[in-house]
C-alpha cells in the first residue's frame, strides 16, 4: 500500500486562488495518495513569509515568487555570487 504524500504550495495571487483550490482538487481526484496544501498569502508580506521559511529550512514544496520578490532572496541565500541581483 503506498504512504500519502503531502505537498505544499503558497501563493500571493489572491486573484488566482478559486482556480488554484480547483486545480488542486482535480489532482487530488487523479492522485489520491498525493495531498495538496494550498496557501494563499497577500501579495505585500509573500516575500517576507518566503524568505523567512527558506532561512528556518522550511521551504514549501513549490514556491512560485514574483520576479521583484525574489531578488533579495537570492541574493542573501548565495552572496557570493558575482551577479548582484
């Protein structure tokens, strides 16, 4: 018997959530050993709730970021990098 799976995915697109909460529950229905933990956060502390998890190791499984958001998060996730972001 195979174990239930859970994966976690957070979003700051307030607009998409009904269709992300439909998405998901048309592939909870096609994988029922796979369990979607869907969070929708507000656009203006998204980054903030992201670079947070990332620094405690508690990233979610798939964490879209807006382009202006994530810029920070590499930089102080790889500072010696040679491209500054």
């Amino acid at each position: 018997m195979a174990h239930a799976t859970e994966i976690s995915f957070w979003t700051w697109r307030q607009e998409d959530k009904a269709a992300y909460n439909e998405f998901f529950a048309d592939f909870t229905k096609e994988n029922p050993d796979i369990h979607v933990k869907f969070e929708s956060f507000p656009d203006e502390i998204y980054p903030t709730i992201v670079s947070t998890a990332l620094a405690a190791g508690k990233a979610t499984s798939s964490t879209p970021m807006p382009m202006a958001g994530i810029n920070p998060i590499i930089n102080a996730l790889f500072p010696s990098c040679f491209l500054r972001l």
